[in-house]
C-alpha cells in the first residue's frame, strides 16, 4: 500500500503548481514507468532548483518524492519547517553525509520514493562526475526499485517575459539497477549517463524563447 501524502507536502506543490505547469508548461512522459508503492531511488538531472519542484508535481499523481536536499536551505527562515513538513532529507553535499545516507536508507526499508540528483549539485553549464551516494542507497536496500528521471527547461522558468517549456520524462534505465559486480560509483555513472542522453547539460541561454 502506498504510503499517504503529508499535507504540507501537496501545499508546496499547489502552490509551485502555476509556475511550472501552467507558465512552464509542463508535459509529462512515462509516469507509468513510477512505481506506486515499494521503495524507489529515483535519479534525476540537476540544472535548476525548480528540477525537484518539477519532478515532485510530475510524480504526485502516483507518489510523494522525498528529496535528498541540501542542508543550507534549512537555514533559511521558516524554509526548514516547510521541509521537514514535506518528509524532505537534509545532506551536506560533497562532505559523505552518513547521517542523511542513513535516514534514506532508513525511509527506503519503509517503502519510500527518495529523489537523488547523482551529480550531487546543479551543473551550471558543467559535466560534473556522478557522486556515490545513489549506489551506496542501493546497495544498502537490495529490493530498491531504481528509476531515472531526464527534466528539461527548469532552466528557462525565471526567464520572464520568455515562456519555457518544462518536460519530465521517467524511464526505467536499460541495465535496471544496482548489477552483480557493479560498484556504487559505477551504478551512479550509468544512470547520469542514460539521463543526460535525454537531457543534456545546459551551457547557454537561448537568445530567443518561445513568446506564446
């Protein structure tokens, strides 16, 4: 059985609704691939700090994404009580955060969809390295179902008066998840690869976006 969604979790989403479906224009490809229940890591390209708003609204008509997110935004006022209202998981990104590995490993045991951006922080134009955190989750929950997620024009949404057009696609990744051998920094690499072949690294403003 799926576990419920938190309030808080469906208010952030309404309330990022509009900026993302409606001036984004959100379109939606493989949902069915998401599964509605069960423990789930779901890998995801990371370009924009609107890709987990943009994944969290895409998968809630099948399921909650609790996104490993990182810590500093705890320290914003009244930021951190909206998150941890969400279920959302703080990490020190590039510091091996045990304590955050261990809670997704935890939420993972008990049926959770956790969010991973392998490459660990937004590529600004860049081809970073896929960090081992994915792998190490999934290693760790053997039974974890694993899934990619390729976000294009998150990017674009803050260019006002230009409209962008905002896509979620979810795949199964061709070699399906952690493979005998395969090291966690191996796995986290597979997938960064198959989602950057669907959404590729950002390295430049459009000069001109579609008006419409």
């Amino acid at each position: 059985m799926a576990e419920p969604v938190p309030a808080m979790y469906r208010v952030a989403m309404g309330a990022t609704t509009p900026a993302v479906k409606w001036w984004g224009r959100l379109q939606v490809a493989g949902l069915e691939h998401l599964p509605e229940e069960g423990p789930v890591i779901l890998a995801g390209n990371h370009d924009s700090w609107w890709d987990s708003v943009a994944v969290g609204i895409a998968g809630l008509p099948r399921r909650q994404v609790k996104a490993l997110a990182k810590a500093s935004l705890w320290e914003r006022p009244g930021l951190g009580r909206v998150l941890d209202g969400m279920g959302q998981i703080p990490i020190n990104r590039g510091a091996g955060d045990a304590h955050a590995l261990e809670r997704a490993i935890q939420e993972l045991r008990l049926g959770a969809c956790i969010g991973v951006f392998p490459e660990g922080t937004r590529a600004r134009g860049r081809e970073l390295r896929a960090r081992t955190g994915l792998g190490r989750l999934a290693a760790a929950v053997p039974e974890t179902e694993i899934r990619c997620c390729a976000v294009t024009g998150t990017s674009d949404i803050s260019r006002f008066p230009y409209r962008p057009l905002v896509t979620v696609r979810f795949f199964v990744p061709r070699g399906g998840g952690l493979l005998r051998g395969e090291a966690p920094g191996e796995l986290a690499k597979r997938l960064l690869d198959e989602i950057r072949e669907q959404a590729p690294v950002v390295r430049s403003v459009p000069r001109r976006l579609d008006r419409r």
